[in-house]
C-alpha cells in the first residue's frame, strides 16, 4: 500500500478552506413559510416541550436525541500529542464528529470541557447528558479516564464510552480471533504478551481475558507488571504476575504481542523468540513500535497488523465506534456492556471471512481476500454499518442493556443500508 503524505500546510488548509472547520450543523425541517415558522418555534414547539415534560422518553420522537452523540474530552491525552488541553483538542473531537456521520450517519456535537478534575468533568458531563443519545469519551489521560467512565456510565442512563479504551479492544479482539482461524490456535490457549499499560492496553488485555486469553502478561516502562513491585495502581494489578518475570522471559514462545506503547519497546530478538506463526500487533502510532518489513524479515511467519493505514491489518477504532454507538443507541441501550464489545468484535472477525466487494479491492488497489494480510475488514467496507450496528443492537436486547421488546431486526438491517451511501 502506498504511503500517504501530508504537508503542514496541506493540513490547515484544510481546516481552513472553504469555511474554518470541519463540521456544521442543518436543519432536518422545511422553515419556507410563516407557518413552518410558527411549527420549528413559537408557538408550535410548546407541544412537543410539554409533551416530553409528560413523558420524557418522548424526547426521542421529537428531538435529535436519538441521534445525537457527544464528543466530549479534556484534551489531556490526544493522539500522539499528549496533554495538549481543551481547546487545542477541538480539531480532533471535530474529526470524530466527521466519522461518526460519514461512517453510521449519526450526528454529533464535540464539547471540550477545561478541566483536568475527574469530579468537576463528571459534573459537566452529567449535567449536559439529557441532550445525548450517546456519550463518546475521547483523549482522556490514564488512570483518571478509568474512574471517568465508571462513575458516568453508572450515573446515566444513556450509552457512554472511553473509545481509546475500547475502540482498540473490540478491533484488536477481531484481528487476534482471526489471525488464530490462520494459524490454527485456540484463544484460551495463547500466551499474550501486551506491551504498554495506558488506557487502551488496560482494556484491550480485559477484553481478550473475557474472549477467554488465560496467560497474558503486561510490561510498563519499568519492565514485567508482577506481584513483587510495589508501584502498581489497581488496573495494572489485574494483570499482574505471580513473580517477577524478565523481559525476554515473556517473549519466549508466546504467540501474540499487542504494543500499545510507543517505538522501540520490544525488538527484533523478542519476535525471533516466540512462538512459530507470531501474531505481531505493532499499533503505536503514528511510528509503530516495530516497522512490519523488519517484523517479516526477522519472521516471514508472522501476521502483523498495526495503527496505520499505509499498511495491512489496520487496527482503525472507525471499524468500530461509530457502528458500537449506531446499535446501542437504536435500542436504547442504557450501557454498552463487555457482551456488546465481543459482538462487535465477532462481527468484524466474520465480516473479515466473507468474500470482499470489488469496489474495495478497487479503492486499495489490490484484491483483498481473508488471509494473513487480510484479517479484518477495511473502514469504507460499506456493509460493517449492517453487520456490527445489528450485532450490537442484538446484544443489547440479549443481555437487558435495553429493555425494547418485539424488535423487528430483519427490518432494522434494511434501515441500516440506507444510513450510509
């Protein structure tokens, strides 16, 4: 696949040009006339007003609540950038704004709260929820994202999630279910190596423990996380050893690595030392922790997947946000549970297995067929709308997350083609 490159300038041009931004907002209802006017305002919008003051599930017929998610962040974690605040945070809240309606046609609003107070940030968030179908927590600093997410899914009612958390677990379970189909290995019998214990490391290694990973072990900056150290929070604890372990202990014969760190945090010798058949998550973006052409050469048997898209197996949270949200959010689920996680991710998995279209072997330029550099599907594979949303939505009502009875799915997955052109 070939490179994409962007100047500096090309870049805010495009934020710039023809309007600064990259999101607007339209109206969904004829205002031509006076009485379209009397119906959008006064005195046609008091019906409406009282009757949600009745029943406020009412909201939902006669608002955008239903499809309305926000984009909310405290800018302390931001892509690679780190801790660059609210407000330079917008660009990207923006940009998942962009993603959610290009790829599940739900609107969205982006809210930059300046606050690095996990109580303060709970207050505005909870305060300003009625508005929302959906909560999208974006670009929260470890480990205040963890209690963020606790406390606001438990005090709403409405589907909230951290997706740097669990955007990169649900597409990373997918690739690692298929990549064990290749390789003829069952997922409760892998030794599972993860390096980096941020955020996404956290709730990647929860995620394959539920799938039913037995042996996973973690390295932080300071090396194996084990029962022996003394400067463990509680998530890293989860995964702790029973005693200390080496670096290069870990690596020996294991068959997957998940990096979720930052360049050069495992080497060519630890990939020379696992098992045959390697399955080699390099996902530190933009610079992977490991280049794949140097992956192949020290082991032309491995599977490699990684965060960019100039590459194969690209682990892209849009394979899964927008189409978690577009489910759960059709079924008003109050929660999106770790049942709706694995749907997801089973979806992606089948998905990946099924003949590909021709219009996306068209748009990549190359044919694109299940196999080791084809594990997971691709963003613009226009069926994952269909495929995942449903998967979600089907788990929700499964597991009680949402309480809507007689859903009619085969009529919903026909809506869902036409969300998305």
């Amino acid at each position: 696949m070939a490179k994409i490159t962007v100047t500096d300038q090309e870049a805010l041009d495009y934020h710039q040009f023809p309007q600064p931004g990259k999101i607007s907002v339209e109206t969904t209802k004829s205002v031509a006339t006076q009485k379209d006017l009397s119906m959008a305002y006064t005195p046609g919008v008091a019906v409406p007003c009282l009757a949600i003051e009745k029943n406020p599930e009412d909201a939902y017929k006669y608002t955008a609540k239903s499809n309305l998610v926000a984009v909310i962040s405290n800018g302390t974690a931001v892509l690679g950038l780190g801790n660059i605040g609210a407000l330079a945070s917008k660009p990207v809240m923006e940009g998942k704004g962009v993603l959610f309606k290009t790829f599940s046609g739900l609107d969205s609003f982006d809210i930059e709260v300046d606050t690095e107070s996990i109580d303060r940030f709970c207050s505005v968030v909870a305060a300003i929820a009625p508005t929302f179908g959906g909560i999208n927590l974006e670009d929260i600093k470890s480990p205040e994202c963890f209690e963020i997410e606790r406390r606001l899914v438990e005090e709403l009612d409405i589907p909230v999630m951290h997706d740097d958390q669990h955007g990169t677990a649900v597409i990373s379970a997918a690739a690692i279910i298929n990549a064990c189909k290749i390789t003829h290995r069952r997922i409760e019998d892998l030794k599972l190596v993860v390096v980096g214990a941020g955020a996404a490391a956290i709730s990647c290694a929860r995620l394959y423990k539920h799938l039913g990973v037995r042996e996973i072990y973690m390295i932080d900056s300071k090396g194996v996380v084990h029962n022996g150290r003394s400067d463990l929070n509680e998530y890293k604890r989860e995964f702790s050893a029973p005693k200390y372990l080496s670096h290069s202990e870990v690596f020996k014969s294991a068959d997957v690595v998940v990096g979720l760190s930052r360049p050069g945090t495992f080497t060519l010798e630890d990939i020379k030392a696992m098992a045959p058949d390697p399955i080699v998550f390099t996902l530190a973006n933009p610079t992977p922790e490991i280049y794949p052409e140097d992956v192949k050469q020290a082991r032309p048997d491995a599977i490699i997947a990684t965060g960019r898209s100039d590459f194969a197996n690209q682990v892209n949270n849009v394979l899964g946000f927008p189409f978690i949200f577009r489910g759960a959010m059709d079924v008003r689920a109050r929660k999106i549970n770790t049942e709706m996680k694995v749907a997801a991710a089973n979806a992606l998995a089948k998905l990946a297995q099924e003949e590909v279209p021709q219009y996306l072997s068209e748009l990549y330029g190359r044919k694109l067929e299940f196999g080791r550099d084809y594990i997971i599907p691709t963003p613009f594979d226009k069926r994952l709308v269909v495929e995942v949303s449903s998967a979600v939505a089907q788990s929700a009502i499964d597991t009680g997350s949402s309480t809507i009875k007689d859903f009619d799915m085969k009529a919903y997955k026909k809506e869902l083609k036409k969300r998305v052109k």
